[in-house]
C-alpha cells in the first residue's frame, strides 16, 4: 500500500507518457500484491479500476491535443 501512496506522489500529470507507464508499473504491483495475498480482492480491483480511468483520461487528453 505504501508503493501506491508514493507512486501516486510522485506522479506529474505534465508528463502524460511517463505517467501513464508509471501508473501501469503499479497496476502491475497491484496486482503482485493481490497475487501475494498482501491486499483483498475487493481493494485491488478498486484500485486497478481507478488507475485504468485515470490512464484512459490522460490518454485522451493527449489525443485532444
């Protein structure tokens, strides 16, 4: 949980294709962590949702451009 806290600190929205790979990074350690038992299902599919509507909205802000 602390990854997500620190990942989501330094995440800077002015840099939208490092965000984006930064932000898929911890849907990867997200789910490592479900897959260790570390975090319930409940609380990694939230989390994962809410990565998957960020990246999706900073990708079409990028198409907008």
């Amino acid at each position: 949980m602390k990854k997500i806290l620190l990942i989501l600190m330094l995440v800077s929205c002015s840099v939208q294709k490092k965000t984006t790979k930064d932000l898929k990074t911890l849907q990867k350690w997200i789910h490592e962590d479900y897959k260790a038992g570390e975090i319930p299902h409940g609380n990694a599919n939230a989390y994962y949702v809410i990565l998957e509507s960020i990246i999706y909205e900073l990708n079409k802000k990028q198409n907008d451009k």
